[in-house]
C-alpha cells in the first residue's frame, strides 16, 4: 500500500513539474516574441516610407488637406486623392 501511495506522489510531481515546465516556456515564447522587431519586407519599401516626398506633391497634399477640413472635400474623395498624388511616379 506505502508503495502505491509512492508512485502516485511521483506522477502527481512529474505531472505539476511538467506543467511548470510548459507554462515557463509559453511565457518565454510570449516575451521574446514582445521584443522582435517589426519585420522589414523589403529594402525598396522601407526606402519608399523613409523617403521625403518631393516639395510639389508636398504642397499639394496640404492643399488637400486643407479642402478636407474646409468641408470642400469629403474623406472617401480626400483618400482617393492622397493616394493618387502619392502613387504618382
């Protein structure tokens, strides 16, 4: 019977150890997964996103976005514009 009572003790702390185990390494997971960096899909885009925009498409947007604010414009017509202009070789 002391036997029995041994090997139960035994699952029970392999079982609770095994479980520690599992939450350490998901927590572990989640952390360093917190701290990569956002991925980078390509040198041209990022050289796109950091790029100024030239002074005429510059003045342009602030053109429009001063028509969108005058109520001139309405948002759907204003992101089309936006994205014309930037789009725009």
């Amino acid at each position: 019977m002391g036997g029995v009572m041994l090997f139960q003790w035994v699952v029970w702390v392999c079982g609770a150890s095994l479980f520690a185990l599992m939450i350490g390494l998901l927590v572990r997971a989640v952390v360093r997964a917190a701290r990569r960096p956002a991925p980078l899909h390509s040198a041209a885009e990022r050289l796109q996103r950091e790029a100024p925009l030239p002074p005429a498409i510059d003045a342009q947007l602030r053109e429009l976005n001063d028509l969108k604010q005058r109520g001139v414009i309405g948002e759907a017509e204003y992101e089309t514009r936006r994205a014309a202009l930037i789009h725009t070789p």
